[in-house]
C-alpha cells in the first residue's frame, strides 16, 4: 500500500496527486485532504498519472471536491478517467428523496392515525367474532378442544407469575396498611384499618395490580411469540396444513388467561392482605386472628366475585389485545417491536377503562353504607 | 506484500460440546483467487467462514487475514482489518428498520468520513454496479424479493470497498434464472474491482460458474483445495456423489464448452 499524497508546484501552477486512492489508504489524511483540494479546480492544472490505485471512494472525494466538473486542464489515464466517469455518471442521478413534513403531510399523518384506528378496531372486533365462531364450532366438535395448550399456557402464564404476584402484593398490602395507619391512629379509627385493606385490595387494588403485571409478564410475552411467528412463517405454514390459527395459537391464550387471571386475583389479594395485616400487627398492635376475625364482617362476599369478575374480564381483555397485534405484526424487527410496545401500552389502558366501566357499573353492589 | 495469503486457516478445531466439527483444519486463499468452500450438510463449511469474519473463534489454531491474526492488535487496528473485508450473509441481514440506500450507505455513514453528497454519490454508483434501478432506493427491505435482497446486501458488501469478499450460500433461495445473474454479477465485480473471494454454496452451478479453487471439507479436514479441472479427478466419495451424480452432470456438461 503506496500512501497517497499531493505534491503541489506553485511554480508551474501544477497539482500532482500520487499513491493509493483508496478509502484504506485516504483514512488518515482525509481531513487535510479535503482542505488542501478544495475551490482549486480550474486555477491550476492537475495531473493524476501517479496514481498506482483509484477506488470508487477516491473518485468521490476527487470528483465532489471539484464540484461535480472536470477541471480545465487535466493529465490522467484512460483506466482512472473511467473509475471517475462512473462516479461521475451516478453523481447526475440523484437518489430520489422521501418528501419532507408540509401542511398536506401532517393532515395525511393524522388521516392515517385515524384510518389506523378504525383498521384496529375492525381488526380487534374480527378477532373475538372469529373466536366466537371457533368456540360455536368447538362446541359441536368437543374432540378438537385444544386442551393441552390451554393447559400448557395456564401453567405459563398463571402458575409461573406467582411469585412475583406474591412478592408485589406483599409490598403494597404492606405500605397501603402502614400509610393508612398512620392517618387513622390519629383519629383513633384503628379497626377501619380492616375496612380499608379488605374492600381496597379484594375489590380493586387487586385485579388492578395483577392485570398491569400480567399485561407486562405475559400480554407482552404473547405478542412477540405471535409476532415472531408472523416472521419466521409459522402462522403461514399452520395455515398451509389447514390448522386454525385462532383455534390453536389464539384461542389457548384467551381461554388460559380468562381462567388463570381470577386465581392470580385471589392469590394476589391473599397475600396483600396477609402483608397488610402484618404490618397492622406491628403498627397498630391489632391481633391478627382479630383481623381475620372481622374481615368478613366489614367486607360484604360480593367484593370478592366483582373481583373474580374483573380479573376474567381483563384476562380475556389482556389477551385478545396481546393476540391482536401480535397477528398484526409485519416481517420485519422494526413492526415486532413497535406492535409489543403498543400491545403493552393498549392493554393497561383498557384494563383501566373497563374498570372504570366496572367502577359505575357495580356502584350500589356489595358496598356497606 | 502480494505474495502474503490473505487468509491462512492452520489447525483450526472447533467444537460443539462434545461434537468436533473441525479437526486440524488447514487454507491457504491467495490475492485474487475466488475460492468455493463445499461439503456435506453440518460439515461445518459456515462455522468456517463464520471463524474467518470473527464471529466465532476456534477452540485451537489461527485465522490469519491480510497476513496478521484476526484478534491481533489494538482496537483500531483490528477495526481496520474488519473494514478490509465485505460479508454477504445467507439472508442477506439487511437492517429491516432501514431503507434500500440507507442499508447501503451505513457503513460509510459509520465511518465519518464521506459527506453527505458523496455517500449519496456512493450509494448510486453501489446500486448501479449491483443492477439496481435508483428508485429502489426508497425500498424498505421487507418490500423487496429474495434477488433483490441478496443484491442489496452485496451493495452494501462492497460499500467500503473490501478487498476481500466472503459469500454465504450467495445463490441459495434464488431460482436458476437469477442465479445465474446473480453469479454473473458477482464474477464481473470480481474481475474489475480485483477482490478475493471465498463463497460457501450447495449449488454446483455456482460453483462451477464462479470458483477458482474449490476446497472440499470433509472428514472434519479439508481434504482438497484445487482447480476445478483437478477436483473432478478426485477419488473421493463426496466428489462421487456431489460433482458426478447425474443431476451434477447437468451444469458441468453444460458449462464444459465455456470453460
């Protein structure tokens, strides 16, 4: 490898360039380069006969420095006028240019969210008529229930997030009844302390709790797998041998969510109330068996089944979104990772809609007055 | 320097667990030489290449590249040596997340060094040598079919003008037509631009189009580096089976007029 480099005359108004041209050996001088060829096109004449290699980076650096034109007076050999003539000829040929943002843009921006939405939501409502469909269809060939994934995906989505279910409803169940405590011993209210707990946790902190760590642990989990799928093929190559899609890789879902979630609910729900009423035995001095005692005094049995049904409700919620954009996913890295996010994201906001919704709906149910 | 090998394989082993899959592998590719790596299914022909760009490291023995050892030197230098040569992978691993001139441009963008209007210039000139019209540029990789893939992806190969070109399965998942294309437009870079190439490939039409050398493996050894001519001489099973099975025969008979 020759080191390029350029011997100007100032005498003879002559640029002589010789050595390598190659983007390897240009690396180190390229700054000092640029700046010495520069704005000098046609004052002095140049001669490029020295030069033992040319690449197409060379060419560039040469070519763009004289402003895309040949300069007036020129030495060079057939074979480097062709590497810069290529060059040359492409340099005419601009790559065509994404437009820019407008006015028109940003209305179009906005039109697409809009159809977007729509297309979601057609999508959204296809994927629980198809899942009905599969159920009508189910019910009349009961042989072909898909029961060991059902089984399967109880066990992976229910039984392997009780742990860390266990572990945050302990920690909440602990700092609800400490703060709690806290203000009710100034009042000298302290048995309220099992009012609160109870109705709080067993009729919403619960299912609320468990549906955005079940959104996070399993909703995402769901998509990326479909999403995945949708990449490598595996959707299509079900499709080819006839097996349904929704019957197979949708349906367990759905079904082994709307069944876990009410159970991860009532474990959830336990073991907050078991760190709330330990920490009330510490703080308050108030005897757990007393606790246990007045729970189901304070707490009408109808919390507990609006508890059960929302966590059914959002299970089933949590999958069909989880499923839907993971069915949605384009081939490619960039779609599976914007359609996880969004799956998340959508999950948890319409967990907290219908609980809203839940929230007006059971209003005069199973609260003492 | 020309009489230096670019690559030099000595005693390379590797192993998958408890499984050898190369045991005491020696190559030698000289400057210029297009050299065809062939073998039976798991006979470790990728792994090899895979040893050769660094992505995987033997358990024994030396890669050497452009007459130093892959690993040797300081960061830059090993950078360096990297940039010295261009990879065209199976899929073609374009970045899906970017578009046609994006994909082909980013290596010279990553290196800071060309401006804006010179990558753009690069780019054409890259698109143009692969036969590539200039509107696909705006393309995203997942709107392109698997030929216009692998000739982005050889753009991009070349974006930082290597010297030396390894191709894995090149023409695998192309039909005949624009396979024979695509070797016709690997063989004519080939010749002008002067690079070296080592290619993995099944298909003997490749072969038989594109190598100088072809070095078979097998036996956990590279049994035979030679011409084409020498090979077919070979008494050796997989030459048996893999050059003189009558559906081999076709492309030789084929291309025995041209050779």
């Amino acid at each position: 490898m020759r080191s390029p480099t350029i011997a100007a005359d100032p005498a003879m108004r002559l640029v002589r360039l010789q050595g390598d041209w190659t983007l390897r050996a240009l690396t180190p001088h390229l700054d000092a380069f640029r700046v010495e060829l520069a704005g000098r096109r046609d004052e002095v004449a140049w001669s490029l006969q020295d030069i033992s290699r040319l690449d197409s980076f060379g060419a560039a650096l040469l070519w763009h420095a004289w402003g895309k034109r040949w300069p007036a007076s020129v030495e060079i050999g057939d074979e480097l006028r062709a590497i810069i003539a290529r060059i040359a000829e492409n340099a005419e040929t601009s790559l065509p240019r994404s437009p820019g943002f407008s006015a028109l843009g940003a209305i179009i921006a906005l039109g697409s969210a809009l159809l977007a939405f729509r297309s979601h939501a057609l999508g959204f409502i296809r994927l629980f008529g198809q899942l009905s469909l599969d159920l009508a269809y189910l019910a009349r060939h009961p042989r072909e229930w898909p029961l060991r994934e059902i089984s399967a995906n109880v066990y992976k989505v229910g039984l392997k997030a009780m742990p860390v279910a266990a572990l945050v409803g302990f920690l909440i169940g602990v700092v609800l009844s400490y703060l709690s405590a806290l203000q009710l011993r100034a009042f000298g209210a302290d048995l309220y302390i099992v009012n609160i707990l109870g109705l709080g946790i067993i009729r919403e902190l619960g299912p609320v709790l468990v549906s955005v760590l079940v959104a996070g642990r399993s909703g995402s989990a769901m998509t990326a797998q479909l999403g995945v799928m949708r990449v490598t093929e595996e959707i299509d190559a079900l499709s080819a041998m006839g097996i349904s899609r929704t019957i197979r890789l949708v349906l367990p879902k759905v079904i082994a969510l709307t069944l876990a979630m009410p159970l991860l609910v009532l474990w959830t729900s336990a073991v907050a109330l078991l760190g709330g009423m330990l920490s009330a035995w510490l703080q308050l001095d108030l005897g757990m068996a007393f606790f246990i005692e007045r729970l189901p005094q304070v707490v009408p049995l109808a919390n507990l089944f609006i508890g059960f049904g929302k966590g059914a409700v959002f299970g089933l919620m949590i999958a069909l979104v989880a499923c839907h954009f993971g069915l949605r996913t384009s081939p490619n890295t960039e779609s599976l990772s914007a359609n996880t996010t969004a799956s998340v994201v959508s999950s948890i906001t319409v967990v907290i809609l219908v609980d809203a919704l839940f929230a007006i709906a059971t209003r005069s149910i199973g609260v003492p007055r | 320097m020309n009489a230096k090998p670019v690559i030099e394989l000595r005693g390379i082993v590797t192993r998958f667990g408890t499984k050898l899959v190369h045991e005491g592998v020696d190559l030698t590719v000289m400057r210029g030489e297009v050299v065809a790596l062939v073998g039976g299914s798991g006979s470790g022909k990728t792994t090899l290449l895979r040893h050769i760009i660094g992505l995987t490291r033997p358990a024994a023995g030396e890669v050497s590249v452009f007459g130093a050892p892959l690993f040797s030197g300081s960061v830059k230098e090993q950078r360096t040596r990297r940039r010295r040569f261009g990879v065209l992978f199976q899929h073609g691993a374009l970045f899906s997340a970017l578009n046609v001139a994006e994909n082909v441009g980013f290596p010279l963008r990553e290196l800071r060094l060309a401006t804006h209007a010179e990558i753009a210039n690069l780019v054409a000139l890259k698109l143009a040598m692969v036969e590539l019209e200039p509107s696909t540029a705006l393309l995203m990789p997942a709107e392109l079919s698997g030929g216009m893939v692998k000739r982005v992806a050889l753009a991009r190969a070349l974006a930082l003008e290597p010297e030396l070109l390894l191709l894995d399965e090149p023409t695998a998942g192309l039909d005949p037509d624009r396979s024979l294309a695509f070797v016709e437009l690997v063989r004519s870079l080939q010749r002008q631009l002067g690079l070296t190439v080592v290619l993995v490939s099944h298909d003997v039409d490749t072969l038989v189009a594109l190598a100088t050398k072809i070095a078979i493996l097998s036996d956990r050894r590279i049994v035979s580096c030679a011409s084409l001519e020498e090979t077919m001489e070979l008494d050796h099973p997989f030459v048996e089976s893999f050059f003189r099975k009558p559906l081999g025969l076709r492309p030789l008979a084929r291309s025995g007029g041209a050779h």
